[in-house]
C-alpha cells in the first residue's frame, strides 16, 4: 500500500529510457516499441511505492479515440504536431461506431439547400439555450466536413446520379421552417456511425499519431502556477503502470456519460470520463440537466432504433392503432424532434394508450415498407430488432420505448473548442468574463459548444465530432509551433491523483461492491430525472444522488487489488466519474425552474426565457454540487452572411 507521495519520492528511482511513436497496446511493451522511421521520444521512469510512472512529453496530447477525437489528432498529427492519443478502447471499439442515423450537412442532393436553414433548425432545435455563434459555424463547415469524408474514403450510400444519399429527419426543414421537410441527413444505410470511424481510424494511421490504447486517464496535469492544462495522467490497463503524459495541449473528447441511468442507448463505456477529469480540477460542465431521450430504444433492451427509421417512412403507433403524432406535431408528425416525440409518447403510456399486457411502451411500424428498401437502408436496423426485440420488421412492428440517448451538456468550449473558465464578481455573483483555459480544448459529447442547446437534433451529433475535433486541431495549429516549450509543473504532480487510486484500491475494508452502488445511482437518475420532472421528485432524487456519493465515498468496496487488467478498479474509477455527473445533472435540473428542451418540468410547462435564457454551470467538489450561470451567445459570427434567430414558440 502506497505509504508517502512527497515529491522527494517522486524523484527517486529515476532513469532515462526510450521510447517511440507508435500504437502502445497489450501486444506492445509499457514503455514504447520501436516502429521504423518514428522520432524518439524521452521518457522518465520512477517508482513510487509499487507503482511504476513513467513520463512522456508530446506537442498535443487527445484522450478519446472516437471520432472528435480521431479527427482532432489526425488534424494535429497532419500539421506537424508530435501527437499522442489516449484512449481506454481499442479506436474502432469507441462509441461513434454505434451511430446509426447520419451526418446533417446542407448538401442538396435531393432537393434544394441551404446550411442557413439548418443553421435555423438547429437554433430552433436548442430551444434557443444554444449558441447562435457556434451553431453558425457548425452548419457553415458542414459541407465540407461531409465532403472531407467522403475523400477520405467513407462509403456513403449514393443516389442513382452517384451523389451521396440524404434521408430526412427530424426538426429538418427547408426555407426557414416554410418549405416542408428537408432531405439533409447524409447516410452510409443505417451504420453511418461505424463508416465514420473506420474510416477516421484508417486515414489517422497515414500520419504520425502515437496512440495509447487501454489506457485509462485519470486526471488532468496542471502548471506549477496551476493557471495551464499540461497534459494528462493515465493507467495502463495491461500492467498497471501510470503515464504522466505531459504536452502543450489537451483536447478532451471523452463521449457522454449515459451510463449514469439505468436504461440508455450508450455503451457501457460512456461513463463521463472527461467531464469529471475538468470537474476535479475546479472546471465547471454546462447545461448538464439536459439529457436526450431518443424516442426510440428496443422496450426492455434499450438498444437504439434510429430516428433514420422514421425518416424512411416508419410510423408510431400506440395501442389503438392511432398515428398520435399527428395530434402533437401535425405538420412534422413523426419527423417532429426527438423531445417532442419522447414527450408525446410518455403522454399516450400514462393516459393508458400503450400497447402489450402493461401498455407501457408503442410501437414503432416499418412493416408497410418494401422489403427491399429496409434492406438496402435499414439492414442493422432489421437485424438489431429481430435478435433483441424477436421480430420481423418486414412482418411486426418494434416495441419501442423513449431512452436515455445522448448528453446535450459538458464542459464549456467556444467555437474553436477552447475550454471556457467563467469569471464572477466576488461581490454581486454577476458574470463577468468567460475567459479561455490555456492548453485545454473538448469537443464532441463530452464539450458543449454549446450548439445543441436544450436538445439536439438528430444527425447533428456526427457532425458536432468532425467540426469541432477539427477546430481544435485548426485552433492548435493556429496558435502554436511544433516542439513549443511545456510550462513546468511540480514534480509531484499527479501523485495526487495516484493516491486517490491507491486508496479506492485498498477500499476492501468498505462493504458495498461497486456494482451495487451503480445500480442504486442508475435507478435512481432513471425513476427522479426521467422524461417529465416535477420538483418533488428531483429533490427526493438529489437527495438520493447525495447519499449515494457519500455511500461510495465511505463504503465503496474494491476486492480486486491486482493491477494487471483490474477491471473491478477500474469500474470503481468510473463509477467514480459518473457520480460526478449524476450529480450535476440532477443539481442543475431541481433549479431550473422552466421547461426548455428535453428539460420539461410538470410544475413549470413554460419556457421561461426573461430568466431562464442562460447556461447552467455546475461545479463538483467530489460531495457536492455548486450552481452558477453564464449569459447565452445570442448573436452569429457575422450577422451580414447569418441572422441571429428570434426566440418564438417551438411547433411542429
């Protein structure tokens, strides 16, 4: 058990090695492998107690290997940067591979288009909590993002001219909202997820990139004056050994943190990893209330039906066979966005409108379709449902029920993907600044840019992670030389960190296993911060939430006290940052006192923008949630080439 962390044994023991850009993997050593015309890298290699550390040094360093990821060090790796990629999944195993839907681009392949109209669905999407200057942006670049793809080789579905196939979807439309439904969701059938990130991985190995695969980031390293992010601290799952892995940039593309309910469409990987890492640092996260339920998930498995589903002609039904979206979205009906549908479906289940024994799920109908075209669009989609819901879609409809999908919160960036730290006045608590982090860049579902405001659009979110992990290579590139000094930190920085995993892994004196208190947690965020929320339940639930992180802080049992492939320690770490999650999100939903987005509050059914219009930020001293708020962007990047859009009621 580690005894002493002072800095004087942080020095000790300490030897030079060599190492080498490369993949460092279970088939490769702990400290490097040697691949054929790579640089090499110093590294230092000490022993604290009976832990092995060993230092790197990188111009730029990425945790998270999906696809803002894949893109933002493929970017830095192309401009010269020496680069280094952290990530606890082999790349192609990372989250993006299970986007079903599509990329959103203004393409107009099926019909006319223009991305200022996307620019408009999206604002409108947000519930007008999003930024307009970085929604601006996104939809600007996404041509090109789309197009930049396709060169890299992604094989998009095509249209008989040869163009890249665009299905509709939801909260799409044309001319402002005044044309019908736009045809914008650019699509590889119904695995545009899986495309995107083979093909993001294999165009990634053409440059320089050193990955670290399996290996867990702990905590962020900071500057001796604690004013800069210098990079990261990481387990090597394989053998246990802790990498400080310092560079003059970080970029945060961790995915979401799904996983803090019980039934969601996430992997069980998305445990928020990156969010708790800023959180412990004294960072805030943003809008973390707003959690996505994706109108669609298989009834008892959770697993994602795509929203593409509807947008090739799939219909819901409840139990009396009614197509009830048309009495809540009469021009959009089923292509309405996706909190609307969610909410409508909640509506017909509780006014005992359901369908099976226990009416308390609909079904989602693609049995009126031609077989054929669910072939050719829909194949995943006819195989998923028939393993995990055992039916024919050509045949039977799929029982469907709203699930826990996507985090439209996170640590808050600018366009650029530059991490934001607020300034408040000490005296009034007003704003006063939102100032950039030096080293510090997020972008995908773990930063908030924020462009999804109160709720996402469909097809935005693979978007989102190639324009904005493409910003912050362009940010980095911009701003920045290739072989640029580091600021110095402390010697014993990060040991702070390694003592908080020693301690979880001698917790065997505690008495409840991390599973257990997960379980507690997800159940608990599933029944208290679900569809609708009304202010009892969100402070019984914040209650809970509380209780439940002080259990694991006291109680918490690891049994497992290895350090090669302790996936019992390595769940508890986890666990540990999804309870910072967990509590920002119920912290911030019991105070906002409006519905807005996937937000809606029974007791307060009216968007409230007078004193509401404004970003949550919320900060997690490792027991407790703070609140404080941050002013909306409402305003574009250039008001001649974009009009800032009004707030007016959101209608379907």
């Amino acid at each position: 058990m580690l005894s002493a962390l002072a800095s004087s044994s942080c020095r000790n023991a300490l030897r030079r090695v060599g190492g080498v850009g490369g993949i460092h993997s279970a088939s490769s050593s702990s400290t490097a492998s040697t691949a054929a015309g790579r640089s090499l890298s110093s590294i230092a290699e000490q022993l604290v107690g009976d832990y092995t550390i060993v230092d790197h040094e990188y111009d730029a360093v990425v945790v998270g290997a999906g696809g803002s990821g894949l893109r933002a060090a493929m970017g830095l790796s192309e401009a010269g940067f020496k680069t280094a990629c952290v990530t606890k999944l082999f790349p192609t195993r990372s989250h993006t591979v299970a986007a079903q839907g599509g990329i959103n681009a203004a393409l107009g392949n099926m019909s006319k288009d223009d991305w200022r109209w996307h620019m408009y669905d999206t604002v409108k999407g947000s519930d007008w909590l999003g930024d307009q200057d970085a929604i601006h942006y996104m939809c600007r670049e996404a041509p090109q993002a789309v197009y930049e793809l396709e060169s890299f080789g992604m094989p998009f579905s095509r249209t008989e001219e040869g163009k890249i196939y665009q299905r509709a979807f939801g909260g799409q439309s044309l001319e402002f909202g005044k044309g019908g439904q736009a045809h914008r969701c650019a699509a590889a059938a119904d695995r545009t997820g899986h495309a995107m990130l083979h093909t993001l991985y294999g165009r990634s190995l053409a440059f320089d990139t050193t990955y670290f695969v399996e290996y867990f980031a702990l905590d962020l390293l900071m500057s001796d004056d604690d004013k800069e992010v210098v990079g990261v601290i990481a387990l090597n799952m394989e053998d246990g050994t802790l990498h400080r892995i310092r560079a003059k940039n970080t970029v945060l593309a961790t995915g979401g943190y799904g996983r803090t309910y019980f039934s969601c469409t996430s992997a069980h990987t998305c445990t928020g990893d990156g969010n708790a890492m800023a959180l412990r640092k004294g960072f805030a996260t943003q809008d973390s209330e707003f959690v996505q339920f994706h109108p669609t998930g298989i009834y008892g498995a959770g697993c994602l039906m795509t929203e593409g589903c509807r947008g090739e002609g799939g219909i819901l039904r409840n139990g009396e066979g009614e197509r009830f979206m048309e009495r809540y979205a009469p021009s959009a009906k089923d292509l309405a966005s996706r909190d609307v549908v969610s909410r409508a479906m909640t509506v017909e289940i509780r006014e005992g409108r359901g369908v099976g024994p226990k009416k308390d799920h609909c079904y989602l109908h693609l049995d009126h379709l031609p077989a054929d075209l669910l072939a050719e669009r829909l194949p995943g989609i006819s195989e998923t449902a028939a393993i995990f819901a055992g039916v024919d879609v050509t045949k039977e409809p799929i029982p469907v029920l709203p699930t826990v999908h996507y985090n439209m919160g996170g640590i808050p960036t600018n366009h650029h993907g530059q991490v934001l730290q607020t300034t408040f006045d000490p005296k009034t608590g007003h704003h006063v600044s939102d100032d950039v982090v030096p080293g510090l860049y997020a972008a995908g579902e773990a930063a908030c840019a924020s462009v999804h405001g109160a709720n996402r659009l469909g097809a935005n979110s693979l978007l989102d992670i190639v324009v904005f992990g493409r910003a912050c290579a362009l940010k980095i590139e911009e701003d920045h030389q290739p072989g640029e000094s580091i600021a110095p930190m402390k010697d014993d920085e990060g040991m702070e960190s390694l003592s908080d995993l020693d301690s979880l892994r001698y917790s065997s004196t505690g008495t409840t296993p991390t599973a257990e208190i997960r379980l507690e947690m997800q159940t608990t965020m599933q029944e208290h911060a679900a569809v609708y929320r009304e202010a009892s339940t969100l402070q019984t639930g914040k209650i809970k939430v509380d209780d439940i992180v002080d259990k694991f802080n006291t109680d918490v049992k690891v049994s497992d006290q290895s350090l090669v492939w302790n996936t019992d320690l390595v769940e508890t770490l986890e666990l540990k940052n999804l309870l910072a999650c967990a509590s920002t999100t119920i912290t911030g939903a019991e105070n906002r006192k409006e519905s807005r987005g996937a937000h809606a509050r029974e007791d307060y059914p009216n968007r409230d923008d007078d004193q509401w219009m404004k970003h949550t930020l919320t900060y997690f001293d490792g027991k407790r949630t703070h609140i404080d708020y941050r002013p909306i962007h409402y305003y574009t990047l250039d008001e001649e080439e974009c009009k800032t859009v009004p707030p007016f009621a959101r209608v379907y």
